[in-house]
C-alpha cells in the first residue's frame, strides 16, 4: 500500500479541550478517542477545568499521563495515515496541557482572581488566527467565561466582538453557572448545548452515545448497547499499551466524545451548520430569529436495533454508533504496530469527481431537476471490496415529500 492513498483531511479545525477530567473515568475514555483522531486536528489547547462535580480543584496529571501513553504509539500510529495528516508528538501535546481556575463557576470571574493558563490560551488562540476555534466542554465553561472576561475588559467593543465571532463552543450540557452566563450575555456566540434542568445530565442529547447503561429507559432497545458495553471495550480498545490507559466505565461510555466526533470529517454535515447532524448529533437554533447563535436538541426519527420506531435527541447520535465505533476499533488496532497490510484503513469517497478527501460534496440544483450520483471512483486502499448504499437523512432536509 503506498501511503499517500490513504485518507487525507485538507483541513483541520482549531480546537482546545477543556475537561474536568478525573471526575469520573468517561473524560479520560474521551482523550484516549481524540488523541487517536488528533492527526486531523489542529489542537491548541488541553485544559482540565472545574465543574459541578469537581468544584475547587483541576488535574491536569490525569492528562499527561494519557499523553505519556501516547508517546509509545505514536509512530506506530503515523505509518497509518496519509504523510500530510501525521500526529502531533507526544512532547507538542504536553506542552499544551493548561489548567483553569480551580474554583467552581462565576467565582473565577471576581477581579482579584488571576487569569488562568487554559483562559489565556483561548485569548491567544483567538487573536492568533481568523479561522474557527473550537472549545470544546467536557466540564464546566468557567475556563471560557474568563477568558471572554478578560478580553471584553482589554479590548474596544469593535475588537472584543471581532474576536467572539471566530468562538465556537460544543458544550456538553452546563455543568457550572457560567454557560448561560455566557449566553445571555454574549449571545451572539456560536454555541451548542443541550437545554434541561439544572444537574439533569442524564436528559442531554449527548446520552446517545452510551446513555442506556446508566438509565436504561432511554430508548430502550433502539441503541446497540453491546457496541459499548464491557466485552466490546476490553475485545477492541483496551488493547496495548495504549489501550492500557482507558479506564473502565461508571456510569456510561465517553459521554464527551459527541463534542469531536462533530468535527471529524466524513462528509456527513458540516461543523457550522449543526442542524445538518452526524456523529455528534444534530442539533437546531433555540431562538428561530437567529439573535441568540444558541443550538439545542431537536429528534431524529430511527429504527433500533429492535425494529421499533424511535423519536429522540438521543437518536441522533447512537444511530450512527455502529459507524464511529468501527472507526474507533480500527483506529486503536493501528496503535499496536506499523504493518498497515494487516488492518483495517478507512475508503477513500470520491463523489461527482470531488477531490481525495472527506470533505462534504455541495450540489446546486433547481426543484424538480434530477441529481445523478456517482461514487464509482472510491477506493479502499486496503484493496478490500467495496459495497454502495445511497440513503436520505430525512430529517434536516427542507423537502416536505419525498425524494426518490
């Protein structure tokens, strides 16, 4: 296999992390994933922050243990990708790791408290380039609200509402009282979060990625749960030494990961258009007028594996379980050693003639016309066979019959 035909992202979104990791084991599980997906990522920042469940204290520690693992795979890990997609080293995502302020919500916000490494990398990140940047709460916001603290007093209203117009925030539900601090006062900022009362975290559209093994009245029997259930993990992850590093689950599986799995790139939708959905869920403006840039839940009608219908926000994300989690498997077999003959690569999708990317393929036609589609240049670069199958994410489109 040459190298060069394997999968290649011409771009990669800003991103920085911010995680109240050692909480429970589900922040460390949701590392070890998007260090596996970091080759298409641009990562500016780790920052292990607060959160309601882990109030006055931050462990960063937990981070660079899961970074020091990494470093034994890594180069096995670059004979798998594309030469222009290789991972970042061990020693570069070490020196990203930050910490925020290690007290709970708004207290960090009081002027006497000094402005944290994790709010200043946000600031630096966002004056350094005018492309997206991705923050991305596995805690609490508080590392996010400082920062927009700090910068709204250092700047003119010009620059400071410059600079929030490139903050994208994929929030996993609030978990301290700074997010919708945030929104209400800087609504404007592109944000997504799911709505429900306050420590209600089971009722987040992000359940579906694990959900029903901590409340199994969540679509019960739509998901499959032995996708994530312990003999999955310990057969396809908890492999080498890399593997060695992700824990055990309490309550469920990588209730973080949805936050990425929105910027991996596989054509299915776009990072700014989240009402689109795909393995990150799906997800519509609260306010319609578009003065608030708040994303919510919203449903996705599905079939489960028990041949019912369901209607969920959940449902937007465990009806491609079976996708990201085969892609995840293959992933962490390429930790255990460079011979790319025997494992699994991803097909390289060309559509209409588009370039040897993931990227979304966007088509302008008149109602009415027809649309011919034509994949039949793809490739696997394993060489492995290839089977085809054409389907309509009904849910997002605007047509209001169906298309044939």
């Amino acid at each position: 296999m040459v190298p060069t035909t394997l999968r290649f992202c011409g771009t990669k979104p800003r991103i920085i992390v911010t995680s109240d990791i050692s909480n429970e084991p589900d922040d460390a599980q949701s590392l070890v994933r998007y260090l596996l997906y970091s080759n298409e990522f641009e990562t500016l920042g780790l920052v292990a922050c607060t959160s309601n469940s882990l109030k006055d204290r931050v462990c960063p520690e937990d981070m660079e243990t899961i970074i020091r693992a990494f470093r034994n795979v890594v180069e096995n890990l670059n004979a798998h990708v594309h030469p222009s997609n290789s991972y970042p080293s061990a020693s570069h995502l070490l020196s990203l790791v930050k910490t925020g302020p290690a007290m709970f919500g708004r207290q960090a916000l009081q002027p006497e408290v000094p402005i944290s490494s994790g709010a200043q990398t946000i600031i630096k990140s966002l004056e350094a380039s005018t492309e997206p940047l991705w923050v991305l709460c596995w805690g609490g916001s508080t590392v996010i609200a400082q920062a927009l603290y700090h910068l709204q007093k250092a700047k003119s209203a010009q620059d400071f509402a410059r600079l929030r117009s490139r903050l994208r925030v994929y929030a996993i539900s609030d978990q301290d009282d700074t997010g919708l601090w945030i929104r209400l006062k800087f609504p404007d900022i592109f944000y997504i979060c799911s709505v429900h009362g306050w420590n209600q975290l089971i009722l987040g559209a992000w359940n579906g990625m694990s959900g029903e093994l901590n409340a199994p009245f969540l679509d019960t029997g739509g998901p499959d749960t032995s996708l994530v259930d312990r003999n999955w993990l310990w057969k396809h992850v908890q492999i080498g030494p890399f593997g060695a590093v992700y824990p055990d689950y309490t309550f469920t599986v990588e209730g973080d990961t949805p936050s990425f799995l929105h910027l991996v790139q596989n054509g299915l939708g776009l990072p700014e258009h989240p009402e689109w959905g795909g393995w990150g869920g799906r997800y519509t403006l609260v306010d319609l007028s578009g003065q608030a840039n708040h994303y919510a839940d919203t449903v996705d009608r599905v079939v489960g594996k028990d041949g019912e219908v369901f209607v969920s926000p959940r449902a937007t994300i465990w009806r491609w379980r079976e996708a990201y989690q085969n892609d995840f498997a293959a992933r962490m077999q390429w930790t255990l050693g460079p011979d790319r003959e025997i494992v699994n690569h991803a097909p390289v999708v060309v559509v209409n003639g588009s370039p040897l990317g993931p990227e979304m393929v966007q088509v302008e036609v008149e109602a009415g016309s027809e649309i011919v589609l034509d994949a039949s240049n793809s490739y696997d670069p394993d060489g492995d066979r290839l089977s085809f199958r054409w389907v309509q994410y009904k849910e997002p489109t605007k047509a209001h019959s169906e298309i044939h």
